[in-house]
C-alpha cells in the first residue's frame, strides 16, 4: 500500500520546519550578540530587552 501523507500531515510538517528555522536563527542571533557583549562589556538583559522591542 502506497504511503500517502495528508493533506494535513503535510501542512503539519512544513509548519513545524518553519518553526524549527525561525528557532534556529533566533539560537544564532542570540550567540551572535553574546559574542558582542563580551567584547562590549554590555548586559545582555539590555539587548534582549532592545531586541524585543523591535519585534
């Protein structure tokens, strides 16, 4: 018997790879901005804090 995915199935995997992306990037930026601050000296509560404003 063929394995056919619904349509549902589907929608449900290609939501949760974009999740898992949008996740990613956000691990990435959170590193990138680490590496900031330690050359800064600046608190990261402050960035974080900047970065969620702008979203």
């Amino acid at each position: 018997m063929p394995t056919v995915e619904s349509e549902a199935k589907v929608k449900t995997k290609v939501r949760f790879e974009e999740l898992l992306k949008t996740h990613n990037d956000l691990i990435r930026e959170r590193k990138k901005l680490k590496k900031k601050i330690g050359k800064s000296g600046e608190k990261l509560s402050n960035l974080e804090k900047s970065m969620d404003l702008r979203q």
